[in-house]
C-alpha cells in the first residue's frame, strides 16, 4: 500500500464532504437533534392524564374526592360535565382520556359506613394511558378509602368492624381488553404511507436535475405549479392504491375491525397522501442532489415517529415537544385513522384535523412552487 496516495486519497475526500456544506451540516447536527427528541419523546410515565367530571353528587365529599384524584399528579380532571352525553363527545374528540361519574347518594353512604359506588372511564385507544389511568384510578379510590377509614377511627377513638370503602367500577371504551394491535396497527398504516409518499417525491426534481433533463423543462412554457402538480398527479394515483392496500391488509389480517365509515376512511387517507407528497415535493426543491434529499428524508421520517404519537403518548412530552409535534401531519393523521377505525366516529369530530391537513398541504405546494420557480430564474 502506497501511503502517499492513500493519503491524497484522504485529502481528496475531506475536500469533497466541504464542500457539501448541506450534507456536512446534517452530519453534523443529526446526532444532536435526535438526541433531545429521542431523550425527551421516549417517555412511557404518563401524568396529568385530562379527565372530564360528571358529579351526581355535587357535595363536600365528592368535591375532595375529586381533588384527591387531582392532587395525585395523574389525573387532571379540569372539565365538568352534566350528562353523559358530554361525556362521550369529549372522548371522541379526544379532548379527555378519562372520566369519573359520581352518582348522588355519595356523600350519604359515606356518612352511613356504606360503600360508596364511582365510575371510571377511560379511553382504551391508547393502551399505555390507558393502563396507567386504570391503575392509578384504583389506587387513588382505595388510598382514599383508607383515609376515610383513619378520619372515623380519630373521631370515634375506638376501632369499628366495618368502614366506608369507595367501590370504583372502572369501564374501558373502544378498546376493552387494552390490545396494542388495535393501537399500533392503524398508526402503522398512517406511518408506511407518510414514508412511502414522501420518499417518492423526495427525489422527483433532484432526479431531473441529476439527469440533465431539467434544462429541457426550462426551455418549454411550463409553469412551475404546472410541473409540481404535473409530477404529483402519478404519485397520488400510487400512493392512494397503496393506502387502500395497508389499510385492507393491516385490518383484516391483524383482526383490527374499521368500526367508523371505511368510505369516509378512504377518502380523508387519499388526502393525507397529497399532504405527504407536497411534503416529499418540498424536500426535492430544497435539495442539492439526490443523497442530500435522501438525508432531509430521514431528518423528517425518524422525528415524525415520536412526536407523532405513533408508539409514545405525547401527553407523556414536556409541552415543547407536544407544540413540536402538531407540525407533523402525521399527528393529525392519526387521529383520524384511530378515530374512525377504532371509536367509529365521524367527520364532525375529526374537521380541525382535515382543516389543518388542508392548509398543510396548501402552503408546502405554494412553498415548492415558489421556490422552484427561483430556480427557474
């Protein structure tokens, strides 16, 4: 072995990764970047879960009832209800992840060493909350049975057969046996079709620009939206065959029930594709080459799986990661995909999603059509 050429060889290479500052610069703050995501969306030890009231009751002790659920961290019961019909729609809209119902006559069986009946219930979409809700809840109710218990014996000074005990039935919707398949499958579906459609764009015009063929569609009289909608119409065609095929095969072979309208299912899966793809366009006009736009790929693929909600509950993040994560269209994607599949919901409940996807989708074609049209320049 020659060390001197080998050493030019070195040189040589050192000089090439310096000149491609984009890439250099992705290098080099990949590791950071995903370390702080990674470090703080990794997260499993959920708190602060919201949960609406509905109190039957509305006496001293149901009030301290409540306040011991709140004071215990894991619970945040900051919405009161008066029937149960609120209830439901704050489940389904998922501005809640659990509910407690305290029937009238609490107050009185307590005073009466009777055994007081509450409800729990919970949102199983998410099992991790959802276990960590079903467990905290019981704990809670028993702890404050055992204070009851400890009040009486101070008062009466001497130690009584039987106490007052909090019976807390608890009731899992949605998801009663708490099944990660019935999580994980259709966020699954939401997140092969986000990689799928962003990569086949990604290289769209940066595949052109390679090829030398870029100088030809500048010479025609093609406008720049023209070309961007042009090259996305194929990819939308692909990308919507594709959704239909992992939702049919995720649900059917994974035994995961579509419990909402499959039709509205599809419709609103088709247009998460163009959002993804506007995305995809986005990354090949901003992109040098072909490496460069496979590397912004990645830096956006990866991020989206945690502060989506894909595997790790967001309401699990420090609030700066759960705002980082409502500029991934997958988050909102997959609301829909686990509204309508497994609480079979409508679009009533799911319009803030579709909006928010819409304007996604709009800005980033605007953005990609501008911008190539600079290049164009």
């Amino acid at each position: 072995m020659n060390i001197q050429r080998l050493l030019t060889i070195i040189k040589k290479e050192f000089i090439h990764i310096k000149r491609d500052k984009p890439s250099l610069v992705i290098a080099i703050m990949t590791p950071i970047v995903f370390i702080i995501l990674f470090g703080y969306a990794v997260n499993t030890d959920v708190e602060n879960i919201d949960m609406a009231v509905f109190d039957n009751d509305k006496t001293l002790e149901s009030r301290e009832f409540v306040t011991k659920l709140k004071n215990s961290n894991y619970f945040n019961p900051n919405i009161y209800v008066d029937n149960i019909n609120e209830l439901e729609k704050l489940i389904d809209k998922e501005e809640v992840k659990s509910a407690i119902v305290i029937p009238s006559g609490f107050s009185k069986d307590l005073k009466r060493n009777k055994n007081p009946k509450v409800q729990l219930i919970i949102d199983g979409t998410d099992p991790t909350i959802a276990r960590t809700a079903l467990q905290s809840g019981v704990l809670i109710s028993n702890m404050y049975s055992i204070n009851i218990q400890e009040n009486i014996m101070k008062k009466s000074g001497k130690i009584l057969k039987q106490f007052p005990k909090i019976d807390m039935k608890t009731r899992v919707w949605y998801n009663p046996n708490l099944e990660s398949s019935k999580f994980i499958i259709p966020g699954l579906i939401g997140l092969i079709m986000q990689n799928i459609t962003v990569m086949l764009t990604a290289f769209s015009l940066v595949r052109e620009k390679e090829r030398g063929t870029l100088e030809l569609l500048i010479v025609t009289p093609i406008k720049s939206a023209e070309l961007i909608i042009g090259k996305m119409v194929p990819y939308i065609l692909i990308g919507s065959i594709d959704f239909i095929i992992a939702l049919l095969f995720g649900t059917i072979w994974f035994d995961v029930p579509i419990k909402g309208n499959i039709y509205l299912l599809i419709f609103l899966g088709i247009g998460f594709v163009m959002c993804s793809l506007a995305i995809g366009m986005f990354i090949s006009t901003v992109s040098v080459n072909q490496a460069h736009a496979m590397q912004l790929t990645i830096l956006f693929i990866l991020p989206s799986v945690l502060l989506s909600g894909f595997i790790f509950p967001r309401e699990a993040m420090p609030n700066i990661i759960q705002i980082a994560g409502y500029t991934v269209p997958l988050t909102y994607f997959l609301k829909i995909l686990r509204g309508i599949i497994l609480k079979g919901i409508g679009i009533e409940y799911l319009l803030k999603e579709v909006i928010i996807l819409l304007i996604f989708g709009t800005i980033l074609l605007i953005i990609s059509s501008i911008r190539f049209k600079k290049k164009l320049d």
